[in-house]
C-alpha cells in the first residue's frame, strides 16, 4: 500500500506570531473603544460599563463652640479639622474662625454621615480604668461601664500614643472583625507593658469625649481596641485616631445646609463632544500644516486611545469621578499624549515627570489638587502606554498593509 | 486684595504646609534634575525664573478674576496643578533634548534654541486648541479655572524661550 506522503510545511513563525499580534490588538483598541463610548454598556448584559459619577454635591456650615480662647489650641484644632477632612477625600472645606467659634463650610460628594462624625467630635481619647468602689454588674445600671465619671484617668491618653493601627482580628465568637492597635511612643513602652501586666485579664476602658468603650486585655502584650465591623465607618475611625490630636473640646453649636452651586454636565455629551473636540484640533493641526501627516495621524491615534483606555480604567474599576473633572483630566490627557508622541527622546522623561508631579500632589495635595494628583497618575501612566501600544499597531498595520 | 487677606487669615497651617510644600517640593526636584543633566547652573537660573513667572501671573489672575462675577473657591487652586505640570513637561522636553544631544559632533546652541522654540510653540498651540476647544462646555469658575491656566502656562512657556536665549546665548 502505498504511503501518502504531505508536502513539508514551511512556516514563517514570525510572520505568523505578527498576524497573532495585530489579531489580539485590533480587537484589545475595539474593546477599549466600545467600553469607552457611552451607551456602550447597553450592547452586554454581562458586564455594566457605566461610569461611576460622583456628582451629587451636598453643602452645609457647621458652628462648634470651643471650650478655649487660646490662639495656638484654635489654630491646631482647625488645622486638625482640616487634615480629617482633606484625608478622608472631602472636596471643598473652609473654616473660619470667629471669635472662639469655628465655622466650618463643606462642599463634598462623600457620605454626609461620615462627613459629619469628622467634624462632630473632637475624638480625644484617653484609657481610663474602672473604680473599685462602682459595681460594674450591677442591672439596674447598666449604663455604667460607659460613664466616664466611673473610671480613673491614667498616663495614656493621645500624647503618648503614637498611631492607632486598625486591622482585622479573630474575635471571641470566631469571626473576624477591626480592632485598632495601640502604637507607642518608645519613651512610654516600659510604663505601658507593666500597665498591661497590671491589668491583664481584666476591663479597662478607653474614653473617647466623655464616653467608654469597655475593653478587656486578654494578655499583656497587645492593647486591642474593639471597632466596627462597618468597612466604611473603618475608614472614618482611622483618621479620627490617626489625623492628629484636638487640643480642645468642642461641641456642635449649630448646623444649616447651604446651596450647591456646581456645574452640572452631562457626561455622554462631554465623552462626545471631547471626541469630536481632537478630531478638530487635529484636522485644525492637518490643514494650518503644523505637523507633518504622518505624526498627525499617530497624534490622534494615539490621544484617541489614551482617551478610551482612562476611560475604559474608569468604567471597569468603577472609580467615583465627577464630570468637570473628567474635562480637566481630558485637557491633561491630550496635551500629555501629544507631548509624549512627538518627543520621542524624552518620552520617558516625561512620563517620569508626570508621574513624580501626580505623586506628590496625591499625597500632599488638599482638596481638588489631591483628586487631580491622584487621577494624574493614571493619566501619565495612560499617556505612555498608549503612544507605545499606539505607535507598534501602526507601525505593524502599514507593514502589514505594505505587503 | 479681599481674597488674598481672606486666604491669609483663613487657611489652616496644615494647608500652607501641604501646598507650599508640594509646590517647593517640584521646584527645587526641578531645579536638582536640571542641574544633574545640565552640570550647567545657567539653566537652573530659567526654570526659576519661569516658575516665578507663572506664580505671578496665576496671583495677578486671581487678583482680576475678583473684581468678576465669578464664585472663587477651593477649585481655583487647581490652575495650580495644571501650569506646574504644562511647564514642567515642557522644560522637561527641552533639557531631554539638551541631554541627549549635547555631546553630538555638529551640536550647536542655535540648533538647540530653534528646538525649544519650536516645540513651545507647537506646545502652546495644542494648549490652546485643547483648553478652547473644551471650553465651549464649561461656564463660571470651572471656564475661568481653564482661563487662567492656558494664561500662566502658556505665557510662562513663551518667556521662558526669551530667557533661554538671553542666557544661553550669552
């Protein structure tokens, strides 16, 4: 019987890995267009595409009455307020200071509740311990572990405490839930490990303005204060504990809300317009001949990708944005782009110096400056990958098409 | 004057900190990687100066935008931000050039000046077609947040071509 016998195939694998490339980035740039566009969400039941906007602004003014005239108090008291505020991400904060009162103005998109548990309360916290002489068990008071007139002071109170680390604990039931551990100041640590000692396997309390949170040591080295299980209230007792020391106690006078006036925009038109808004500057760039056509039509690849793939980061992580600031990002975005294209010598300079500008406005940066920081990182970071993967698909699609 | 007394008596010392700080922080990184890829302290005297000319020029806009009926408030801060990045880049563009290219056999400074000039300029081009063509959506405090911006980065960005050429020049 005869053999059949096949012809040697000779492949050409790099030819064939380039196809397999242009293949997987034709559809990876489609996807991304898709998913950026508006409306595109409506196309797939599987995933929502929306966009997370966070423009709902609240505005109100609070009046806390301070228990001190001192200049200094007032001043930290306002500066800590500030930093509470700023940490937890609060868009617009102004306080003035009127005599020995403090107004403080708010324009934010955050949670009103935890909003106003930051400003609310001094959190001056100390850890007190129980009076002999007051009967803890007692039912017809069953207030009393929580009254701060029966505990005694003691040496730790914000002073000495250098953070409070909040982290997820095994609790006694089994489960897991937040307990913030206390860190000190190396100066106290003797006093505090023989406190322990003293107290182990027994209550003591930790006094927050006037109210106690019973807590139990159930061994001497480690001081676990028991928090909330709620995630979101987590974050909020973080920067209370975490945000500097209130050197007075306040209380909230008066509170009143206050009109918002923010332009309000809606943010299919503005994903639109901004398309339409390159395609004219880059058919303006075209015709005034300011570039030559080849880096025009990279240019705009290139903006149009960076656009779709922020976006695309947007949709998919569902980050809050509001829609002036996408606008704002998108003036960066395509100036950062055009830049980053046409200055193929320091195109890694650039991005370096984009990304160093972002890092230290994200950390540093109060209010909108730290949102824009923050969002900056993105964007150099979309900037760069987009003129890369931007400039390799044309260079393959005309090699391809060159054939 | 009323805004900047306002400012003055009312901001917390945390917001002096935290702002004066990032924007010192920039300058003297600016200055400190200038003068690593330049070895050349004339270059570090321009990108001083043009800071400065664009922190003028934000305070005087400022100061006008006052006398506007236009609210001014926290998000006025962030042209801040916006003229640091633009002018940045841009030096950054500029002494990559410088870098790279200096120790080229026919390298000469007019060539290098005609290099700045021309991406400055294509530069403020964009800025313009880019902050202009995005305006039309925007009114109020956020359309002079872009005003201001395109005025301090795109006038600092063009003196600092001036300066280049009469210190290097020279």
């Amino acid at each position: 019987m005869a053999r059949i016998r096949f012809k040697k195939l000779k492949v050409n694998w790099k030819q064939f890995f380039n196809y397999v490339l242009l293949i997987l980035l034709s559809s990876g740039i489609l996807l991304t267009f898709l998913i950026a566009l508006p409306l595109t969400e409506r196309l797939s039941d599987i995933q929502a595409f929306d966009l997370n906007i966070a423009d709902e602004f609240w505005s109100k003014e609070y009046i806390l009455d301070l228990k001190s005239e001192e200049n200094s108090d007032i001043r930290k008291t306002k500066s800590v307020l500030f930093k509470r505020l700023n940490d937890y991400g609060v868009e617009e904060v102004s306080i003035y200071q009127e005599d020995s009162q403090l107004r403080v103005v708010v324009e934010a998109t955050k949670p009103q509740d935890y909003v106003e548990e930051l400003i609310r309360n001094p959190y001056r916290y100390s850890i007190v311990t129980r009076k002999e002489e007051i009967d803890f068990e007692d039912e017809e008071n069953q207030l009393a572990p929580y009254l701060e007139e029966n505990y005694d002071e003691t040496l730790f109170d914000t002073k000495v405490f250098r953070n409070i680390y909040i982290t997820e604990l095994p609790n006694s039931s089994g489960g897991k839930s937040y307990f913030g551990i206390a860190k000190l100041w190396p100066g106290k640590l003797g006093e505090f490990k023989s406190f322990l000692q003293e107290y182990k396997e027994k209550y003591v309390g930790v006094n927050i303005d006037g109210f106690v949170t019973p807590v139990y040591i159930p061994d001497d080295t480690i001081f676990a204060i028991p928090l909330s299980d709620d995630k979101g209230r987590i974050e909020i007792m973080d920067i209370l504990y975490n945000s500097g020391n209130i050197p007075i106690s306040y209380e909230l006078k008066e509170q009143k809300d206050l009109e918002v006036k923010r332009l309000s925009m809606d943010y299919i038109q503005i994903t639109i317009a901004l398309f339409v808004s390159i395609i004219a500057i880059y058919l303006y760039l075209y015709f005034s001949k300011t570039y030559s056509a080849d880096l025009i039509l990279r240019s705009l690849f290139t903006t149009l990708l960076s656009l779709a793939i922020f976006l695309l980061v947007l949709k998919i992580r569902a980050l809050p944005i509001h829609t002036f600031i996408i606008l704002i990002d998108a003036v960066i975005l395509i100036a950062l782009t055009n830049i980053v294209q046409q200055n193929d010598e320091s195109r890694i300079s650039v991005s370096v110096v984009a990304l160093i500008i972002a890092t230290i406005f994200s950390i540093l940066g109060i209010g909108y400056l730290k949102i824009l920081g923050s969002h900056l990182m993105l964007l150099s970071a979309t900037a760069f990958l987009s003129v890369e993967i931007g400039n390799l698909y044309i260079d393959k699609v005309s090699n391809y098409l060159k054939k | 004057m009323n805004i900047f007394i306002n400012i003055y008596r009312n901001w917390t010392v945390y917001e002096w900190c935290f702002l004066g700080g990032s924007l010192l922080l920039i300058f003297l990184l600016s200055n400190l990687g200038t003068y690593l890829l330049t070895k050349d302290w004339k270059f570090n005297k321009i990108v001083s100066i043009t800071y400065a000319i664009s922190a003028l020029i934000y305070i005087f806009t400022i100061f006008v935008l006052q006398f506007l009926p236009i609210p001014i408030s926290h998000l006025s801060t962030t042209p801040l931000l916006l003229t640091v990045l633009i002018v940045t880049i841009n030096w950054t563009t500029f002494i990559s050039y410088y870098a790279k290219f200096k120790n080229r056999k026919n390298f000469t400074i007019t060539e290098l000046l005609k290099e700045q000039k021309r991406d400055s300029i294509r530069n403020i081009v964009f800025l313009t077609l880019a902050i202009l063509s995005t305006s039309i959506f925007l009114k109020g405090e956020l359309l002079a947040v872009m005003f201001v911006t395109f005025l301090s980065s795109a006038i600092s960005i063009y003196l600092s071509t001036l300066l280049t050429r009469k210190f290097i020049d020279d």
